[in-house]
C-alpha cells in the first residue's frame, strides 16, 4: 500500500517560480525511494513541497491516505512524515538530550519514552547526550539529525542529500543507518548524491529532471540502464543532460 | 591600590545591575533578529512603574514583579506595533522605528511625571568596611536580587519547555519552526520577557541611584556595549559583558573622570567590531 502518492506536484521557493513541474510518485510502506538527478532538478524542493515547508502551486500530496493541501509542516509532521534538511539540520548551540527534546516538541507525552529508545539504538548520541551538536562529526550530527526526525515516530522519512560533505567511510556507516532504519518499519525517500550507493540500499528509485520524473524503477535495473548510468552515475558529460532522458 | 580595588567592587555591583537588561536586549536580538533601542524608554518605564507600586507600599519584590509586568505588556506592544512589522524589509528600520518609539515612551514618562530627579524612599545603611574597602549593604542587597533574577533566567532558559523553545528558535528558527515550534508565540514570549527584564534592570539602576525620564537613555549605550561585547544573542555573553563594562567605566572614572565615563562603552564597541565582531562567547549562544 502507498505511504505517500505524490501526483503532478508543482511549485518553487516563490509563485513565480516554478521549480518542480508536474512530479508524481509514491512510497509504498516500509520502502527506500531513491530521487536522484542532476543539480537544479528540483530534488530538494521536490522534498520540501511534500514536507510542508513551502506550499504547491497545484498537484496534490496524499499521505497516508490524507490530502495534505493546505497543512504546514508541524502538522503535516504529526501525520507520521519527518523531513531532514541538508543544512542546518541540529541546534548547534543546544545539547544532544535538547536537540531530541525539541525533536518531540509537537508531542511531548512520549518524548522520554522516545529519547531512551533513540539512546539504545545511537549509543553514540547517549554518551555524548550532554555535548552541544556543534560539537559533533559530520557524521554524527547527520545521526543526531535523523534522531530528531524519529521523535515524531515518523513512517516516512524524508532525507535531503544525507551524505553530503561526509567522508566515504562515514558516508558508508550512514548508509547502514538508514538501511538499519528502513528495516525497523520506517519507509524513506532520499535525495542524494552518491547516486551509485542510494540505488544499492534502495528497492526502486525516480529520476528527476527539470522539475519532472522521467524515469522510474526498480533501484537496481536504473543502476543498470545504460543511459541513466551515463547521465547520473559518473558516465558522460554534463550536456547530455537536456532532454536526453 | 584602594582606589583600583574599591572601583573593581562598584564596578561588579554596576555590572550586576547592568546585566539585567542587557540579558533582556540580546534575548531579544536573538530571537527577533534586530537591534531594540527602545529598552531606553522601557528601562525608565520600568523604573517608574517600580517607583510608582514601591511608593504605594509594595516591597522590593513586588515592585520588581511590577516592573516587569508593565515593561514587559508595553513592551511587546511596540514590538506588535511598531517594530516586527518591519522587521520584514531588514533589521535597521525596525531598529531605527525603535529608536523613536523609545523616545516617545520618555516623553510620555516625562508627561506623567515631569522631569524631576527622584529616589527610592529606602532606609539609609551604614557602609560596611573590609579595610579600606566599603560596601554599602542596600547595593548588596539589589545586587543579590539581580544575581537572583539572573539565575532564574537561567534557569528558565535550561530547564522550562518555553525556554528550551525560545533557545531553539533563537539558534535555528527553520528548523524550530519545522518541529512545531510557532515562531510568532516565539517572538511574542522573547519580547514580553525581554522587556520585563530591561523594566526590572530600570528599576535595579533606579534603586542604586535615583531616577528621572533619561535614567533609560544614559544606560543604552552600556547595555548595548554589553551585548555587543558578549556577542549578540547570547546571554552569558550579555552578564559576562556588562560586568566587563560595569568595572572598566568604574576604573575610567579614576583615569579621565565621570563625565566620560560613557565614553567606556564607545570603545568597548569599536574595539569588539574591529577585532572580534562576534564578540567574546560569540552570537547565539543563547
């Protein structure tokens, strides 16, 4: 059953600019979606239309079966979808314990509940509880940013390019995270660069061009299409990229 | 030696005094985004209305809750009003609206109660001496009571949900207001708290010394250079800062006199912006 069902979506940071133009595409439960394709596609406005952080022009978002035009963020968040930004996604200056804390802040009843169940399985994040954010590794403050995203209990996972900046190694150990993660029932939808790694850990993936999805599959017969894997998989050149998909 | 040590000593009562509205002025600044001059008048509204409740047989505590309660209603009125809504086309004209709307809030001050210097009717204390060292206990007294109002600044700030929402909202607004966190409840709180607090700081300066419609004004600059020198938007910065300002304009009255002693202030500021802008714990530390 789908999670998510996102149908000809369309807007941009402002009216006049449309960014994404006409996207459609679903999450089934329990499922990694990659959204790969090039810079300027729209892949992360693509996320933060679903998410509720900037409002669609037109199209429609159903999560869980529920039309979400018109609702913002926090609300949209309490329908069980949690997005993780590429930046500035901790409160540097606030401790570990506060970053999870604030993480729960629309539903504070199981915030205890839930902060001891992220510390078992982070133990990273409960040795340093009383560390500031600021203080983390790259790699740790991505952990500390998908662990504010679980303290709503989300069923799906929006990540924005959660690699990115983080060396291969610790970009390797993410990875295991979020597979660990998906394992555990939460489905997730991630845009990211490493393309090659997201299709290796997803079931299918969509390929974003101009604001459209052109291509959609199974992440592994994509990771195989020749044509994809030139334009998005470290094949050839950059010109290609219009209109070639 | 005597001279240096007992400045050093004033110094920390007026830094403690200072600290008050100066941790009120960077909260703001940290959630709100601009610089608000208007604490100038809300300083001496507050000063008044302290003044005012004290005359009327309130203790010490309650004129303080007094204060705070008016500065703090008055306050976030203007900032409703007159500034946030200009915060929208950057921080100068709201910060320059603010300048006006704390000039008016003087004036009306000066209309209720004219322009007369005027005291706290307290009990006069012998100082007590440690050497050559005197304190008076009345400035003991008003110094604990800032170092108290402090702490529970603090403690608000560490431990209450609305404190945390105001840290968070202060260090990353985006995600705050993705977590639920509203931005405009927010603002609202940093703005009716912060001003209560530059209203109690008012009447702490008005206890230490008298008052008048330009007790506000006189202070700006020092609660400014605090701010500043700390780092803006944050609040160890602000009481770190005003003790800093408070002993140094203590030890340049014995250099160049009192008239200049607000010059201390100038230099703290241009010296800060010109060697470490962000000041000594840096911005949002809050």
């Amino acid at each position: 059953m789908s999670l998510l069902v996102v149908n000809d979506l369309r807007g941009g940071y402002v009216a006049a600019d449309e960014i994404v133009k006409g996207a459609t595409l679903h999450v089934d439960e329990g499922e990694i979606v990659s959204l790969i394709g090039p810079n300027g596609a729209g892949k992360s406005t693509l996320l933060k239309l679903i998410a509720g952080l900037l409002r669609p022009k037109a199209g429609q978002v159903r999560l869980r079966d529920r039309d979400t035009a018109g609702l913002g963020a926090p609300e949209i968040s309490r329908l069980g979808l949690s997005f993780v930004p590429q930046e500035r996604n901790v409160f540097g200056g606030m401790t570990i314990a506060e970053n999870l804390e604030m993480g729960g802040f629309v539903d504070g009843r199981h915030a205890k509940q839930r902060i001891a169940e992220l510390y078992e399985r982070f133990p990273m994040l409960a040795d340093k509880r009383r560390a500031a954010a600021r203080t983390l590794s790259g790699g740790q403050r991505q952990i500390l940013a998908m662990a504010i995203a679980l303290m709503n209990a989300p069923k799906l996972l929006l990540l924005d390019e959660p690699t990115a900046g983080l060396s291969p190694r610790a970009a390797e150990e993410l990875f295991g995270t979020i597979v660990a993660l998906n394992t555990s029932g939460v489905a997730i939808l991630m845009v990211e660069q490493n393309a090659l790694e997201a299709l290796a850990v997803s079931a299918r993936a969509c390929v974003l061009v101009q604001g459209r999805v052109e291509r959609e599959g199974h992440a592994g017969e994509l990771a195989s299409d020749p044509t994809v894997r030139d334009l998005f998989l470290g094949g050839k050149a950059q010109p290609m990229l219009a209109g070639s998909v | 030696m005597e001279l240096v040590l007992q400045a050093l000593l004033n110094g920390l009562v007026s830094g403690a005094l200072l600290a008050v509205p100066a941790i009120g002025f960077t909260a703001m600044f940290a959630v709100l985004r601009f610089p608000n001059f208007s604490v100038s008048g809300v300083a001496t509204l507050g000063a008044f209305a302290g003044y005012t409740a004290y005359a009327a047989g309130f203790q010490i505590v309650g004129s303080l809750a007094v204060a705070f309660l008016v500065a703090g209603i008055v306050g976030l009125f203007l900032d409703k009003v007159a500034h946030l809504p200009l915060v929208k086309q950057g921080a100068l004209p709201a910060a320059i609206a603010s300048i006006a709307s704390g000039l008016v809030l003087e004036n009306v001050v000066r209309l209720g109660f004219g322009n007369d210097m005027r005291g706290y009717d307290r009990p006069i204390a012998r100082d007590v001496r440690f050497g050559e060292l005197r304190v008076n206990p009345q400035q003991t007294e008003t110094m604990g009571v800032a170092l108290a109002i402090m702490l529970l600044v603090f403690a608000a700030l560490a431990f209450t949900r609305i404190g945390k929402a105001m840290r968070a909202s202060a260090d990353n607004p985006e995600l705050a207001a993705l977590k639920g966190i509203r931005p405009e409840r927010v603002a609202m709180m940093a703005s009716f708290v912060g001003m209560g607090l530059v209203g109690m700081g008012g009447m702490l300066l008005g206890l230490d010394s008298s008052i008048d419609p330009l007790t506000g004004a006189r202070i700006l600059l020092s609660i400014f250079a605090a701010a500043v020198l700390g780092g803006l938007g944050s609040a160890p910065g602000a009481v770190l800062g005003a003790f800093l300002i408070g002993m140094a304009e203590e030890l340049a009255v014995l250099v160049v006199g009192s008239p200049y002693r607000a010059a201390v202030g100038f230099f703290a500021i241009l010296i800060v912006l010109s060697v470490r802008p962000r000041g000594l714990l840096g911005e949002r530390a809050f």
